[in-house]
C-alpha cells in the first residue's frame, strides 16, 4: 500500500526562511554613502582566480595610455582584469603574436604570468581601469623580453 504524505508543511516552512533570510540580508544604506562606478566592462573569456590560502594583496589602478604609448613586454604575477573606458588598446601576448584590439566597455583577462604588451596606436588617449590579484609579496609587473615581432 503506497501512502502519500503532504509536503504542504515543508513548503510553507521554507517559504518562511528564504522570505526572512532575504529582508534579514537586504538592508537599505544609512547616512551619506555615494558609490562611483570606476568602470564596466564585459568578456566572455572563461575567468577562474585561487589564491590557495596565500595573503593576496588587490590593486586598482587607472592607466592612461597617449597616442603612441606602449606598456613595454611584461607580465603579472597574479591575473589581470582590466576595463577599457575610453579609446581603444591593442594587446598582443606571447602566446598569440596576433594584436587584438579592445575597445570602450570591453573587459581584458590575463592570467598571471602571461608575458604581454599593450598599445594605443590611436590619436586619441586610451583610459583603463586595472585590477590585479596577486601574492601580497610580490610586485605588481615583471619585465619580459619581447615575445613578438
């Protein structure tokens, strides 16, 4: 003989908790807090950061790239997101020779020790907004010979 119990209870109980757990975590901002949105970007390269435990130091930086300007062969030793905001920069890796160019609103992910260049080979100045995740130890950027013709 099957019997059928009512799960009626069960869903009405966990209605309860997620209606409570979402006002207990949803509160409004109090005094005078402004936010400014530094930049946005999207990408649809796979993005994956572990630091394994190890203290990790996070540095936002804003680079602003002249007409001309290269950053010179170099890579990072943690990954690297970065949000153009205006113009545009062309990155070439060491392992694709092939220049890509990145515009306003789009978002470029480096792994760390990805040896690289970036240029604004443009007429008008390139502005990024950079983030680096790496081990607190560590510099921010390590030269790398030239990978490219």
């Amino acid at each position: 003989m099957l019997k059928y119990t009512s799960m009626l209870p069960v869903a009405a109980a966990m209605g309860v908790v997620l209606a409570l757990a979402g006002s207990a975590s949803a509160t409004p901002a109090e005094g005078d807090v402004q936010r400014t949105d530094l930049a946005k970007g999207t990408t649809d390269t796979p993005i994956s950061i572990a630091t394994f435990g190890e203290e990790t130091a996070f540095y936002v930086q804003s680079l602003v790239l002249k007409p001309g300007a290269s950053s010179g062969w170099h890579a990072h030793p943690g990954p690297e997101q970065s949000v153009i905001t205006e113009g545009t920069v062309f990155v070439q890796t060491a392992a694709n020779c092939v220049p890509t160019a990145y515009s306003a609103g789009q978002t470029v992910f480096l792994p760390g020790g990805v040896a690289h260049v970036v240029r604004n080979t443009g007429s008008e100045d390139a502005d990024v907004v950079v983030t680096y995740t790496l081990p607190a130890d560590r510099t921010v950027r390590d030269d790398a010979p030239a990978a490219c013709p």
